[in-house]
C-alpha cells in the first residue's frame, strides 16, 4: 500500500485494528470521538487513561515536551515492546492524563503522592508493518480485546464484535504476542528513578542496562 495512501484511510477511519511489534491494537487519531468509540468498543472503563502510540521516536520527540532526563530515557528506551509512562507533558489537553502513586518516605503510613502520566510507545514495526512507521500523527490506543481478555497476536484473535467496529482492518500477519513492558518514568525526571509496573517482552535486567549503562535492575 502507498504510503500517502495509509496515511489518508488511518486519518479517515473512526477505529484501525493494527499490529505493533507485540499484540495487535485498535484505536485512531487522538480525538474525542475515538476515544468513546475506542471506550465502547473495548467496554473499557472511562477512568482507565489509554496510551499514545507514535509512528517514531522523533514524531514523539517533536511532539511532546519533556524533561532533558526523561528525553533521554526514551532515546535510549525506543523504539521497541515498552510502553513508557511519562510525566504528562505540559500544555498536552488530550488524551486525559492517567495517574501513578508513590509512597513518601518517612515511616509507614507517611502517605503517598500522585503523579499525572501519559503512556507513550514507538514500536519497532514488524517488517510486514513498515508503512506505519510513516505515520504523521500518534494513534489514540489500546490492545485490541475487549477489556480484560487476551491481547490478539494475530487478526483471526481479535473478538468478532471488536473487530466489527473498526473501519479499517491492517492484517500484517502473527506478531510476537507478549504485550509491551510498562515502565514507570513519572520520577526519572527529579530522582532518576524507574520501576516496572508490567512484566512483558523486555525484563527490568535490560531496562537496567539501557537505563543505567549496567546490568542491576533498578526498581526506584
């Protein structure tokens, strides 16, 4: 398919079933209405944030403001299979923020903070998915099964009915199927601290490594 082409039908499209380099997704153009067609669709709880996936690591770069330590974390993070919960960028009025709890120091019981975050991702396309590296907007996102199911790896995994309510269907064959790893940034950018909040397809020994230049996993 042209690119210019894909470029059209995603823009045009309410809900795109797609694959990333982990499990296949559905979402669209980060707007109102495809969040509660993504919302409904999944039967998602509204209070749950979805994530943000870029085409590129330099359209997230350019896209949003982040902090020099953060910046560098996702340079060094992406692209690949993890999601990165970053502080939520000022001036960012969409998606709504998600929201991450830290203990204070202090004995127990000293209580806890709440940090605003935004989950972003830059797959490492699959080769049978190249096209969307050539995307120009981030695409509003979630995995593509109903709330709490299975994440697909494949098209003929996605729920009929899910599947029903997209517009557009890009079939790139078997992905990995083992969903991204979460990591929680939302203090890299005061402390230098990080923690895995999902296990998936990169354990916390290699977040280390790309992290802290060493092999000693850091949980924060």
């Amino acid at each position: 398919m042209d690119p210019r082409e894909l470029v059209d039908l995603v823009a045009a499209a309410r809900l795109v079933c797609f694959p990333t380099d982990t499990v296949y997704g559905v979402g669209g153009v980060a707007t109102p209405v495809v969040r509660e067609a993504l919302l409904a669709a999944k039967r998602r709880d509204a209070a749950k944030p979805l994530q943000l996936i870029y085409s590129s690591r330099r359209l997230l770069e350019v896209s949003l403001e982040l902090g020099p330590h953060v910046l560098e974390a996702v340079r060094r993070l992406l692209p690949g299979p993890l999601t990165l919960l970053v502080p939520y960028p000022p001036g960012l009025t969409f998606p709504p923020p998600g929201e991450v709890r830290h203990g204070l120091p202090g004995p127990p019981g000293a209580g806890e903070c709440r940090m605003a975050t935004l989950g972003v991702r830059a797959p490492a396309w699959p080769a049978t998915a190249q096209a969307l590296a050539g995307l120009p907007f981030p695409l509003l996102a979630s995995s593509a099964n109903p709330s709490g199911g299975r994440a697909p790896r494949s098209v003929d995994e996605v729920e009929a009915g899910l599947l029903a309510a997209c517009d557009l269907v890009l079939d790139a064959g078997p992905v990995s199927g083992t969903a991204s790893t979460i990591v929680d940034l939302s203090l890299f950018e005061t402390e230098r601290s990080w923690r895995i909040l999902r296990p998936g397809t990169v354990d916390g020994r290699d977040v280390a490594a790309l992290l802290d230049g060493d092999r000693e996993e850091s949980q924060g």
